[in-house]
C-alpha cells in the first residue's frame, strides 16, 4: 500500500524522489519521508502527513544536493501515522536505512530477540525491526549488505518490498520484494527504483519488475544484480519497455484524477475491446480465451475472485456468463476464499479480477486455486503486474493509469474485458443465435459514444448532488445487471464523501431496509427499460408511499418514473447486458459532486490506498 522511490546515479536525487512520491500519493499518505546521502553527509526528513508536507520540511531542514535517496509515502500498518513511524527507519548504530511496503508478521517475536541483544527501538513499527535484524545478522555474520539481507529475509514472515542502503557504503542500494510490487527503472548509468514505474517515466521506458523473493544490488555505472533469496541463484534481468507516457498520469486540466478518469471512459472502454472487437465480422479475437477455449468450455463452473470494486465487476459477468453462455458462476471475494477451505477441482476455471494486479488477496487466492489444479484467468490493467504473471493467461483492460483511489474506469473496462469473454464462449457453446450475438456485439461497439452521452449529464447531476449533499445516509437500489451497479454506486459515495450508503437488490428492501425509509432518506434506484421494469417502478412506488426521497436512474424518454421520482436521470438505451456500463456512469459523478461539495479529498480518501498489497 505504501510508495516507495529511489534513486542512484549522476542526478541530483531530491527533485526525482519528492515528484515521485507526489505520483505514489495515491498508494498512502499518512506520511512521508526522504533520506538523501552525498557520501559524507545522511540528510533524514519526515512527518505526519501528504507529501506537500515532507517538501516544505525538507526546504527548511535539510541540503538536497545528493545523487543518492530513497523516499516513502506511507499507509499505515503497524504504528499510527506520526513523525516517528514515518518513513525512512534507522538501524540502531545509524548506518542502515530503510523504506518498506508491507507488514512482517513475526515481528514482535524478532523485536523480543533484539530487544535481548540490546537493541532498542523508537518507532511502533515492524520495518524499524526489519532493519535492525538486518544490521544485527551483518555484525554476527561479517558480511556486505546484500548477503545480510538475504540471511534476514528468510528469518521473517509477511511481505514486504524495501530499500536499503550502508551510509559506510554509498555507492548500492539493496532492495527486494515478496508480495509487494518494485519496479527498476534503467537509464544510462543510473538506476530508478518505484512501487510502480510512474515515478520515472520521463527518465526512461525500460524497466524490470522483481518477482516474488527476489532481490538486487543496484549500484550506479554497474550492470543490475538480481537473485533468489532463498538460495542466492542468480537470475537474468527482464528489460520491459514502458508503455504508458507522462501525459497519461497528469491531470489534463481536470480539477482532480477522479473526474478525469470518468470522463475517459469512452476511450478506455473503446481502448480496452480495440483490435478484440471486429463486430462487422462478427468476430472476438482474445489470445487468452483462444488458446485456452476447451478449458472454458469444459470447465463445470466459473469462480470469479476479486476485493472491492473488482468484485462488483465480477458480479455483474455472473449474471452475463450464466445468462449469454450458460456456464454457472461463483463470485467469491478473494479475502475470504483463500482462508475458507474452498473446494476447487482441475475441473474449474478461476477468473481473477484486479485494476493494479498486486491486490495480496487476490494474488494468494490464485495461488491456492493453482494448487488445486484449478486453471487460472487474470483481468487486470497493469502489464507486467503480480497478477499477469501468477495466472495461467488473462487479458489486460488497457484502461491506462488510474490515479484516483476510488474506481471508475477500472470497474467499466473489467466488465467490457468479461463481456467478451461471455459472448466469444456464448458463440463458441451455440448457446446464443448468430443474429443475437452479432447485435450484442454491434451494441458494445457503440457503448463508448453511449458513455459519452451519460457524461453529458453532468451538470444535471451537479445540481442533484447539491441537493442531497447532507444527507447521511443514502439506499441505492437495482435488480438483475444493475444489482451489482447499486453495490458499486453506494461503494463510490461511502469511499469518498464518508456518507453512509448501502445497496440492494431492490426486491429485498421490504425485507428490512424498507425501515430506513422517512423523508430524509434518499434512495437511488436504478429503473432502466430493459429488465425488470414493471417490479422496479412498484419499489418506487413503496418508497414513495413512505415520503422517502427518489433518484431514478433512467432509459433516456421514461416518463413512468419520471412522475414518481423527485429526481431523474437518463442513460442511453442499450441491451441489458450493457446497461451496467452506462449506468454507473451517473452514479459515479453523483459520488463525485457530493464529495466536492462537502470539501473532501475525492483522490486521496481517508483510511484508503489504491493498491492493497497488504491483507
């Protein structure tokens, strides 16, 4: 969750670590910190706080003329967010300095045993023990810093990716990875190193990802060392170009990343199906699904696993693989099935869902999966991620960075990516006619200038978001495609505006929910056309005999609704199976204005991080 940056070579390291970190902010920002060394001097800043804060501290305390650093943007773990759990950690003798992303589990067992070697520690933190281990196995054993590492990286338990540097040594930085992404950028005679490659991409596109338990000693003007941890093999470095530009991880005169990120959804979406979706011929060319096509088709079921957003995606292809293709569908949220004794057979397909492809969950139940035999699909957005490389093979949304914590983009181009997996196995089963499946294709061609025209709601949506900006608590409601939509608004209001929000299928309100139900109540109900029309407008009906507030969310030229709804806004028509993609749209923004308007940070929510590759 944390971010992590560092630099070594003939640059000045200050400028390069404190942007990246502003790129990384996304990841956590409880906190920063940055350690700068010229070969004489250590230069140490931290502070509870965005990293806004480490800059201005840095201006007054410290000299940044230095070719070496590392940096942090923290989301705390073990430790509340304050100056002395920051970011970078000492050893106890001063020479050792760490970043860290992770948890070590076994810590309080290991600050024990050094507590009784005399050790002592200022910090709550497992990485400050993390380091003094590592200190502590390099005075007993007599060795350099990267063998110290290795020994102390198999005594531990957790995950973690670091960064470490000697003070009496300051031409390497040692840095290594299990369960936490690490990118290293590779310039000419210098090295980069990131939690993701954003923070150098204007400096070089060649990267190379470290897997899982592996490490490197990257010293500037020498070729990069990478090697197992468990056994000190060495391993050849994978170059990997870059393929997103510095355009693409900016604002673009947007006032934040989340709006910029709604309205590129046309393109993401129309991105995610370019070279896949031939609808004149009829025809969806997925490598992933063609190479593996049996595998599908002869699998008993379907298990899709992802966390948050993801698994709202995941449900809405449940409802369109077992509606399209006729092939049954568990939706599992990853947390829960790789503690829960799951049954899984060489005989099930598991289809993984994750924007970043580093969610921990998410990547330790395709482990447990693969262990069963079972064959393993990932649906991610970030080539050369955790994810693309665990899975047996997969598909990449191609929806481009998304900053903003909260999903948007990520949640419409993981169902575009799921449709075409549902209608090519649907074609492949016969279980759709030719002349349905080619409308269907012909439909999801259009979505993207269908989205466009959801967006141009705007500013109608602005103006219902202000009248319920102080509400607090809000039922959003939906059946069938757009259950998981309802889920997946009340998800987007609770993450970024704080305000209570629940979603239901709307048939269960009377259930319970109905209770909540008085005139301070505002209830979002998704009552598109296609659908269960007929038994949604009685929901209204219900909520509406109640005094409670409603927000339809409609096929463009409803009227039905529009009479009982104090607020309507309209959608394109498409095919059911679509809908979901065009009506998260308005929820999205809806989320969006009432967090701006109740002055929150909609980018950078509290308690959240983008990537959770922590459990």
């Amino acid at each position: 969750m944390c971010g992590i940056v560092g630099y070594i070579g003939h640059r000045e390291a200050y400028p390069i670590i404190i942007e990246g970190l502003k790129r990384l902010e996304y990841r956590g920002y409880d906190s920063a910190g940055i350690a700068l060394y010229d070969g004489t001097n250590l230069k140490v800043s931290k502070t509870k706080g965005k990293v806004a804060d480490l800059e201005q501290r840095v201006a007054d305390e410290i000299s940044t003329n230095a070719n070496l650093g590392i940096g942090h943007t923290r989301w705390a773990t073990h430790g509340i967010p304050n100056d002395l759990n920051a970011h970078p950690h000492y050893s106890n003798s001063g020479n050792l300095v760490i970043i860290h992303n992770g948890i070590i589990e076994n810590y309080d067992s290991l600050r024990k045993e050094l507590i009784s070697r005399g050790y002592t520690f200022k910090s709550e933190t497992d990485t400050e023990v993390l380091i003094n281990l590592i200190e502590d196995v390099k005075i007993k054993e007599d060795v350099k810093l990267g063998k110290a590492v290795q020994i102390a990286l198999n005594q531990v338990v957790g995950a973690y990716s670091i960064a470490v540097f000697d003070k009496t040594k300051p031409g390497e930085i040692v840095i290594a990875r299990l369960g936490s992404p690490l990118a290293v950028g590779i310039g000419e005679n210098e090295f980069f190193i990131a939690s993701d490659a954003s923070p150098f991409i204007e400096y070089t596109k060649n990267a190379v990802y470290l897997e899982d338990e592996e490490m490197a000693i990257i010293r500037a003007g020498k070729d990069i060392k990478i090697r197992k941890i468990k056994d000190d093999s060495l391993v050849d470095p994978y170059v990997q170009e870059l393929q997103m530009n510095l355009e693409q991880i900016e604002k673009g005169g947007y006032d934040h990343f989340m709006l910029k990120e709604i309205f590129e959804q046309p393109n993401a979406i129309k991105d995610t199906y370019r070279g896949r979706l031939l609808a004149k011929k009829g025809i969806i060319k997925m490598s992933g699904v063609d190479d593996n096509i049996e595998k599908f088709l002869n699998a008993n079921r379907i298990v899709i696993v992802a966390c948050g957003t993801s698994w709202h995606a995941g449900l809405v292809a449940e409802y369109i693989f077992e509606d399209l293709a006729r092939i049954p569908v568990e939706v599992e949220y990853a947390s829960e099935f790789r503690y829960r004794n799951p049954v899984i057979t060489n005989k099930d397909v598991v289809i993984a869902i994750s924007q970043s492809g580093e969610t921990a969950d998410t990547l330790a139940a395709i482990k447990l999966a693969k262990a069963n035999g079972a064959f393993v699909f990932g649906v991610c957005n970030v080539v050369g991620s955790s994810i693309a490389r665990e899975t047996n093979a997969g598909a990449y949304t191609h929806a481009g960075p998304e900053i903003g914590v909260a999903s948007t983009k990520a949640f419409t181009t993981q169902i575009t990516v799921l449709s075409l997996i549902a209608l090519k196995l649907a074609k492949a089963k016969g279980a759709i006619s030719n002349s349905d499946y080619r409308y269907h294709l012909q439909e999801l061609e259009l979505i993207p200038e269908k989205v466009t025209k959801a967006l141009t709601s705007d500013t109608h949506i602005k103006a219902v978001a202000d009248t319920y900006k102080e509400a607090r608590n809000c039922l959003y409601l939906g059946r069938g495609y757009n259950f998981p939509v309802a889920l997946e608004g009340a998800l987007k209001l609770k993450e970024i505006s704080y305000i209570h929000a629940e979603g239901y299928p709307a048939a269960e309100m009377k259930h319970g929910p109905i209770a909540l139900i008085d005139e301070q109540m505002p209830v979002i109900v998704i009552a598109t056309k296609k659908g269960h029309y007929d038994k949604v407008v009685s929901n209204i009906q219900e909520i509406k005999s109640r005094k409670g507030k409603i927000i339809g969310i409609v096929t463009e030229g409803d009227t039905h609704v529009k009479e009982l709804a104090d607020h309507v806004i309209e959608v394109p028509e498409t095919l059911e199976p679509l809908s979901p993609l065009l009506t998260t749209i308005p929820l999205q923004l809806l989320s969006y204005h009432i967090a701006v308007m109740l002055g929150k940070n909609v980018d950078q929510p509290r308690n959240l991080a983008k990537s959770v590759t922590v459990e």
